[in-house]
C-alpha cells in the first residue's frame, strides 16, 4: 500500500515534484510505487539538510543511479545525508557543481552497496580521514577539479575495491606517504594537473595490480629511489610536463 500523509493524501513524487523550485528530477518512472531506477536532479538552490525536499526522495527509494547537478545560479555547500539513507541500494552517484569544501567521516555509510561515486567540480578542499568508510564495494571515485590541497593517510580506508582513482585538476602539493596502502586493487591512478613536486619509495606503497598512472603537469623535480617498486604491475607512465633533469 502506498504511503499516505496525514492529511490522507499521497506524499509528493520526488520525480514529479512541482510545488518547489529548489529541485527538479528527471526519472525513468514517475510512478509512486518505486519503480524509478534512475534519475537526473537539478539543483537550484538548497542550503539546508532538513529541507523537506531531500525527504521526498523516500518515494523513490528503488533509485540506483542518481545524479545531482547544481546549476549555474544555483547553491549547494552539503552533500544531502537524508538522500543517501533513503537510498540504501543506490550504485551510482553524481555531484557535480556544488561547494563542499569538506567530505567528513563516515559520509556514505548509508550507501554501502555504491559501485561508481562521481564528485567532480564541487570545490572540495579537505577529505576527512575515513570519509569513504563502508564504499568497500566501490570501484569508480572520481575527485578530479576540485580544490584538494593535501592526501593524508586514511582518507581512502575501506575502498577495498576500488579499481579507478582520478584526482587531476586539483592543487594537491602533498602526498603523505603511504596514502594508498589500502587500495590493493587500484588500477588506475591520475593524479595530472596538480602542484606535486616530490615522490618518495613510499608514495605508492601497496598499489601492486596499478598499471596506469598520470603524474602530467605537476611540478616534479624529484622521484625518489625505488618509488615505482610499490608497483609492478604498471604499464603505463606519464610523466610529461614536469621539472626533472
């Protein structure tokens, strides 16, 4: 039976929303019995967590894939927790032009089943040590163009499997060592466009399956001995646009 508001009306369908102009969404199914697999939001302006609006996507909470795109007159400076916990079987998710700043600890617990997170472009500058706990079934992360400045250790706990990591276009400097000890599965790794000027032996300790990594454009100048020991298995190396003699 479908869920009724106390006024004995049906709650409003997050994907035929038309009483807000905060977000709008696009699904594959406008239909209230949680058939939509998928859906494309566009984000106007939302600068609360317990707005209403983020509780109407429990109508929906069959949603696999979900994008979020802020617009371009648009605000949001969170990313919204009541979303992820009324999509627990959620698989892929997209954030694109918010402003973040800050990914804190345990911020996707609610979502452990997510294969593919996508947060491009939201001005991220800090990553909380243990911020990706639970995404241990995660094979895609995507941080490229934000304003991440430093990898400290513990920032990627838990992404037992993740097999792409892209990190370009940011204005990360330091590299804390042994940062991606615990991507044992990490195949690919791009880290172009940033402000690196130094790799140690033990910059890409525990990366042994990596076969493609991008250090272009960044402003090296010293590769430590031994620092591609850690890894094996790559293939492929890029190392263009940099300051080594």
């Amino acid at each position: 039976m479908e869920e009724e508001t106390s006024s004995g009306t049906q709650p409003e369908n997050i994907c035929d929303v038309r009483s807000t102009l905060s977000v709008y969404c696009f699904c594959d199914s406008l239909s209230l019995t949680n058939d939509a697999s998928e859906a494309k939001c566009s984000v106007f302006n939302v600068s609360d967590q317990n707005d209403s609006i983020w509780e109407l996507f429990k109508t929906q909470v069959g949603i696999k894939e979900l994008q979020l795109n802020v617009q371009e007159d648009g605000r949001l400076n969170f990313l919204p927790a009541a979303v992820l916990r009324h999509l627990p079987g959620l698989t892929s998710l997209q954030v694109r032009e918010a402003t973040i700043d800050t990914l804190a600890a345990q911020t996707f617990v609610d979502v452990t089943h997510l294969q593919e997170l996508r947060l491009n472009r939201n001005k991220i500058r800090h990553i909380r040590p243990f911020a990706f706990q639970g995404l241990s079934k995660t094979v895609e992360l995507e941080l490229s163009n934000n304003e991440l400045v430093s990898l400290e250790r513990g920032v990627f706990a838990d992404l037992d499997d993740l097999r792409q990591l892209f990190l370009d276009g940011n204005n990360i400097s330091l590299v804390e060592d042994s940062v991606f000890q615990n991507l044992k599965k990490l195949e690919e790794l791009d880290l172009s466009g940033n402000y690196i000027a130094v790799l140690t032996g033990e910059t890409l300790m525990g990366l042994q399956q990596l076969k493609k990594l991008s250090l272009r454009s960044n402003q090296l100048t010293i590769v430590g001995d031994h620092t591609f020991a850690h890894a094996g298995n790559l293939r492929r190396l890029d190392l263009s646009s940099n300051h080594l003699q």
